[in-house]
C-alpha cells in the first residue's frame, strides 16, 4: 500500500497533467511536475487496459514498483508529483518496472 504522503490528491490529477513534462513508454507514460513538497504519485488506469481484474492488478503491481522506487533512488529529495497513465495492460512485473525506470530516471534528470 502507498502510504498517505505519497499519494497525489484528486484535485491534482489534471494539474499535473495539463502542466506536467510527459514522457512515454511501452506501457504508459510517465507526467511529472515540480512541486515544494514530497514527491506525490498517482496511478490512471482506463477501460481500455483491460477489464476490472486487469486494471486493479496493474494499479497494484505499480503501486509495489513506486514503493521499491522510493526505497531505491531516493525519492524523497525529488521534489515532483508523478501521474502514471497506462495504456496497455503489463502482468509481468520486472518488464513493467524496467519501462517505469527508464521512465523515472529521465523525469528526474
């Protein structure tokens, strides 16, 4: 579970979006905008990604590859807030942490 300081409000979600530097993967892509405070994620899956089973096992799957990522890189010196926009549904975690990675690494550069 994404802890509570981690978790992009709903009110930001089309801040982010609209304002945010995008950049796209295999699987979604990755919005990311400056902010002053700890970095915030959040995670939109739609109908087109699969049916409900699908789309909630992707939210979780991403959810365990975020928190591995904060726990890796460091993230609480990154002052951003991250939206994760899938497009194509992914079950396998290590291919999906791979194109979120690559996807981090040049958001945060």
């Amino acid at each position: 579970m994404l802890p509570k300081k981690y978790k992009l409000p709903a009110k930001d979600f089309r801040y982010v979006y609209s304002k945010g530097l995008k950049f796209r993967g295999q699987y979604g892509m990755l919005v990311a905008l400056a902010s002053s405070s700890a970095p915030k994620f959040g995670f939109v899956l739609n109908k087109k990604v699969g049916n409900a089973v699908q789309r909630h096992r992707m939210t979780r799957l991403l959810r365990v590859i975020v928190m591995e990522l904060v726990k890796e890189l460091d993230f609480d010196n990154y002052k951003f807030n991250f939206e994760y926009v899938a497009f194509e549904f992914c079950d396998s975690k290590e291919i999906l942490k791979a194109d979120v990675i690559t996807q981090f690494k040049n958001a945060i550069k």
